[in-house]
C-alpha cells in the first residue's frame, strides 16, 4: 500500500463551503468508480476553514499517471472537476491551473 497527501483550498465563502461539502456528501457514482479503478483504496478529504486535506491510500502499483488515463476514458469526471473548480482556488505558489498538489512527509512517528 502507498499513502499520498495532497492539498487545495477551497474559495473562502461559507455557501460556496456548504456546497461543496453537500456535493461530497453524495459523490457521483461514476466518480467512485473511477477512484476506485485507479488503484485508490480509500481517499478521505478533510477541512479546517478553506484548506482541504486529502489522504489517498493506494495499491502499490498506483500511478498519477495511471489515474490520468482512467479519468480521461470516464465521461462524468471532466463534468466532475469543472463543476468541483467553482468551490476551489489554487493553493498560494501552485503552478497555474494546478488543483491538488502532494505535501512532503516531515515526520512519521514510526
């Protein structure tokens, strides 16, 4: 198993906060589907104020690049994303048009 953070932020409008949560409430089926095709085993996304924080746990062979390719043959996950980037921002010194970005592992307990 692999283990990926990832970080975004999220407008900062409490409406547009409760929307986007409502949304992530009731994910699309097909966006499941396609997580889970990718080789994602779980993903949970938590939020203190407007920064979302993503766990991704993976198979050992996942790869972003993997997951590009499953994304672009599921019809609904460009419908997904573009509907996703009206509740998001980038975070501060991401490249343009760059949503989720990995964080670097600091510390680990064991």
């Amino acid at each position: 198993m692999k283990k990926y953070c990832l970080a975004l932020d999220l407008k900062n409008d409490e409406k547009l906060i409760a929307e986007y949560e409502a949304y992530h409430r009731e994910v699309w089926p097909e966006i499941k589907k396609g997580i889970l095709d990718s080789g994602i085993t779980n993903m949970e996304i938590y939020r203190f104020s407007n920064r979302l924080f993503m766990i991704m746990e993976t198979t050992d062979n996942f790869s972003f690049e993997a997951k590009a390719l499953v994304d672009k043959a599921n019809s609904k996950n460009e419908e997904w994303e573009t509907l996703m980037w009206h509740y998001q921002q980038a975070i501060p010194g991401t490249k343009p048009g760059e949503k989720w970005v990995l964080m670097d592992k600091i510390f680990s307990l064991v």
